[in-house]
C-alpha cells in the first residue's frame, strides 16, 4: 500500500491509500476523488487523468513511455517536466508519499 495525496486546483487534498499493483488512476476512481475523469477507463487512449506530480517527485518516477507522451499533448496545459497520465503509474511501496495536483480541468 502507497499513501498518494491527490491535490485538487482549489487546493482541497485528498490522502489515500492504494493498493500495490493499482494505478493512481484506480486510487482517485475508486476513492471518489475529484479532478480525474478517467474517461478511457485507463487505456491511454485519452488525457483526462492528467496531473502535474510535485516537484520533488518528477526524478523518482519511471519515465514516460511514447504513448504517455503522445496523449500528454491533449492535456489540458500540460508541463514538460512534471505532467503525467496517471492510468500510466503503478502503484508499489516506492510511490508512498507521492503527491499528485489536478489542472483546471481536463479536456
């Protein structure tokens, strides 16, 4: 289990734990955070669970795969360096404390 901190726009966080193996997608779907849409189901095949992971993250993440990068294009302004999909990041005891903002919206 992970302890993710989901960071809505207006600033409300959200503490969660999520099981090893589940997306950080799954975590905000299945604990009813707002500010993830998730529309594909987490396919990659859209961009709206899209977050700006907190600086002092960006390093300790796998790197983004081409088709996270692709879809990464129609998020809603994304940045460079701390953008992310989060159907694309596993959940492991490594990811504990990881804290995650929303955009605005999601497109």
């Amino acid at each position: 289990m992970a302890k993710i901190t989901y960071v809505e726009w207006g600033g409300t966080e959200h503490v969660v734990e999520v099981a090893d193996g589940m997306t950080v997608m799954e975590g905000a779907r299945d604990n009813g955070i707002p500010g993830i849409e998730a529309d594909c189901g987490g396919a990659c095949a859209c961009s709206t669970c899209h977050v700006y992971v907190a600086p002092d993250w960006v390093d300790r993440l796998p790197a983004r795969e081409p088709m996270e990068e692709d879809m990464l294009d129609f998020a809603h302004e994304p940045d460079p360096a701390r953008s992310r999909l989060t159907c694309q990041l596993k959940v492991s005891d490594a990811l504990d404390g990881l804290v995650v903002h929303m955009p605005e919206k999601q497109i």
